[in-house]
C-alpha cells in the first residue's frame, strides 16, 4: 500500500482509484452497474479508476453508491497533538479583542 506522506498527487489519485477499483469488485459490481448507482457515467468510473481524476462530487456519489461515504468523516478534522506543548496551546481560549471606542 502506497505511503501517502512520501507520494506526489498524482501516485495519490492512482492509488484512491485502486481502492476504489478494489472496493467495487469486493462487492462483485461492474463499472457500468457502480456507474448507474452512482449517477456518473461509465468513462468517469473508468476515469476514477485508471487515474483517480474526476469532480469531488463524482467521487462522493461512487463512494456513495459503494456504501463507503463514511470513509471520508475523518478528512480535514483537526489534527491530534502532537506535543504536551501544543495540547495546552490549543486548551487556551483563543484571544478576542474589544473594538475600539471612538472618544469624542
């Protein structure tokens, strides 16, 4: 399986249409059937697969139509920390300023 920290994009793309390749025949679907349940067209299955290029919506709706959306909760959730260091700078309160008053 690839290491996505050391990967470029593009082996990134390659490497999700696989899985999601993977996926679909796990669930013994064809490209056309993933393709009808998805509401994409077969060439934007084929596309996903062979190189991991298509919208973020088409995406979505194959990962949807695989029953596999939830997969994608954990993308862009804050991070755990990493140091004590860190936890206690995020357990501040983040600091607000009043607005200026105007003296007259």
């Amino acid at each position: 399986m690839l290491d996505f920290s050391f990967a470029t994009p593009p082996e990134i793309c390659r490497e999700l249409g696989t899985r999601l390749r993977r996926q679909r025949l796990a669930q013994d679907m064809s490209q056309l059937e993933l393709a009808e349940r998805a509401d994409v067209a077969v060439g934007t299955i084929k596309r996903i697969e062979q190189d991991g290029q298509a919208t973020l919506e088409s995406w979505v709706k194959a990962l949807m139509a695989l029953g596999a959306v939830d997969a994608l909760q954990p993308v862009l959730l804050a991070s755990k920390p990493k140091s004590i260091a860190q936890m206690e700078r995020e357990a501040q309160p983040e600091r607000t300023r009043a607005s200026r008053r105007r003296v007259r």
